[in-house]
C-alpha cells in the first residue's frame, strides 16, 4: 500500500510539473503528426490523464493507451471527430493506472486490448489493492463498478509483435525494464513514428518506484537504433527523438550524483529530507543539462537511485 501511496504522490508531482511547464503543454488537443496518426496530449492538471496516440489503420483504429476510464471517454470522443471507423485494438504501454485502467471501457464496446506480457504480470504483482485504493480517489475508476481492474485481453511475450493490413505497419515492441517491467513501444517504421509509453516522457514526469534506473538508458538505447523522426512520449508535448536522447541523459545523471554521494560516505538521510515517510527535499543538484526533467519527484528519484546503487537491486525490486 505505501508503494501506491507513492504513486498517488506521484500523480500530485505530475501536476505540479504540468503547471510548471503548462506553456509548453495542451491538454486536451488533438494533433496530426503524419497522415492518418494523431497525438492527444492528456489533461494532467485536472484529471492525471497520460497522452494518447491515434493511429488509423485501413478499416479501423487503434489506440495507444487506454487511460484512465474519463481518459479514455475523451479519446474515443475526439477519435470519433478523426474518423467514422471504429476502435477495434488499444495497446496498453504498461500497467499503471493512467494507463491501463480505462480498459474495462474499450474492451465493453468491443475492442481489444494488447500489451506485453510483462503488463499482465505486473498487474498481478501490484494488483488489486492499488486499484482498490484508486477507488476511493477517483469517481471514474469507481464508476467501472468492479474491484480489481480489467488486464490487457491479449498478450505478447516476443520483443516484437506486428499488426499490418494495406494501409501501414505498426510494431509493439518490448526492449526491457525501464519504467516497469513491461514497457511496451508503439513504432510505425514507415512514418518513423515511435510512441514511447512513460519509458520515454518529455518533462519532469518520471515515476521511478516501479523501475530499474541502471538498466532505463540501456532501453532508450535500444530505441533510439530505430529510424525514429516523431516521439510521442506519455507524459509532455511530442517532439522529435531528441526526446528520448534527454530522458536517457537524465536518468544518467541522476546515477552519477547519487554514485558520488555514495562514494562520498553520504547515507540517504544525508541527501534526502524525508517527512511523514515520504521523501520531500534533496540537497543533489542536476546540471543544467537535464534540467527539463528536474521537478517536484526529484526527491524520491534520487531515493530510488540511492536504493537501487546500495542494494544492488532495481527500485522496483525493493519495499517502499
């Protein structure tokens, strides 16, 4: 329960970032990125919405992320405004609740949902008690009606699963833990379109608990060998692939301050300013390099990286 009290946490940070970068930011806009895939970035401020990718395919859509359940709502209304064909297929990018737990709402009008097999997992590892918890947050989650929330309906357990008919060819793609275990990517080769789930954003938006920081650039890595000319990240406006340079450069940065403290003698208490069990203030400092990506859950990034560096294990291994 305390790793969901984070995560709970974590949704308040990702508004207060939001506000903090809001002129770059539009929630609730939809945009073409190339003929036939549309970008919807996700109201963070009011609803804690992740951003959706619309992908047209020859006699239907698919949807990158299914949101949260008021998420999903509003994508499939402004999908609807794209185009009269229906939803039949949405990709959850990974498990977390802004991301995954609209599913119930796709999957009731017919639509499958898809993820890596990690997804499933991962459910099965936090669930049901962050969604139970969730439930007494949000009306929208507690209007599904049900206790435990709804898993992706098919899943993948290769590092590439593709979906093709005459109009393009759309790859899910799994490359290893960054952000969760089953970070899945969304890449159309032919558009050079990459949509990244959370394992990529573009701003101070990352959510460290469930992760592996050692291994998140290794990921990016891995990304950035595709021939890539469009992110669309799930947090922060879209961008180009400088996005996924700046998130590796980030979690690289944040490794080598925390090293250095360590290396230091420093113990976390020297670095972190905890309260009410919860981490608030940091004396570690970022360069100026990543400072797009520096915010209000700086401090429970730099204690995830702490643990992670003294106990040899990823975040996301460890008790919270």
């Amino acid at each position: 329960m305390r790793r969901f009290a984070l995560f709970t946490l974590f949704l308040s940070f990702l508004t207060a970032a939001f506000l903090a970068t809001r002129g770059d930011a539009q929630p609730n806009t939809v945009k073409e990125i190339v003929k036939g895939v549309w970008f919807r970035e996700g109201d963070i401020e009011h609803q804690g919405h992740c951003n959706n990718a619309i992908i047209e395919m020859d006699k239907y859509l698919i949807i990158v992320d299914a949101n949260f359940p008021s998420g999903a709502r509003a994508v499939l209304e402004d999908a609807k405004k794209i185009s009269s064909k229906p939803v039949k297929l949405v990709f959850d990018t990974h498990h977390h609740g802004d991301h995954a737990y609209g599913n119930p709402v796709w999957t009731r009008m017919g639509a499958v949902t898809l993820a890596y097999a990690g997804v499933a997992e991962e459910m099965k590892r936090y669930e049901p008690k962050r969604f139970q918890a969730m439930i007494k947050e949000r009306e929208d989650v507690a209007g599904l009606n049900t206790t435990v929330p709804e898993p992706p309906k098919q899943t993948f357990s290769t590092r590439l699963h593709v979906v093709e008919d005459p109009t393009r060819r759309v790859e899910f793609r799994f490359f290893g833990w960054a952000h969760t275990r089953g970070d899945g990517f969304v890449y159309l080769p032919k558009e050079k379109v990459l949509c990244s789930g959370d394992a990529a954003v573009n701003g101070p938006y990352n959510y460290t608990a469930d992760g592996n920081i050692g291994n998140w650039p290794k990921v990016i890595a891995e990304a950035q060998k595709l021939d890539v000319q469009y992110v669309l990240p799930g947090h922060g406006p879209s961008g180009g692939k400088d996005i996924l340079a700046n998130q590796a450069a980030f979690f690289i940065e944040l490794k080598r301050a925390v090293e250095e403290a360590v290396k230091s003698g420093k113990k976390l208490d020297d670095i972190v300013t905890m309260s009410n069990g919860q981490p608030k203030s940091t004396t570690l400092k970022l360069s100026d390099n990543v400072r797009t990506y520096v915010g209000d859950p700086l401090p429970a990034q730099v204690k995830d990286a702490y643990s992670e560096l003294t106990s040899g294990k990823p975040a996301g291994d460890l008790p919270h």
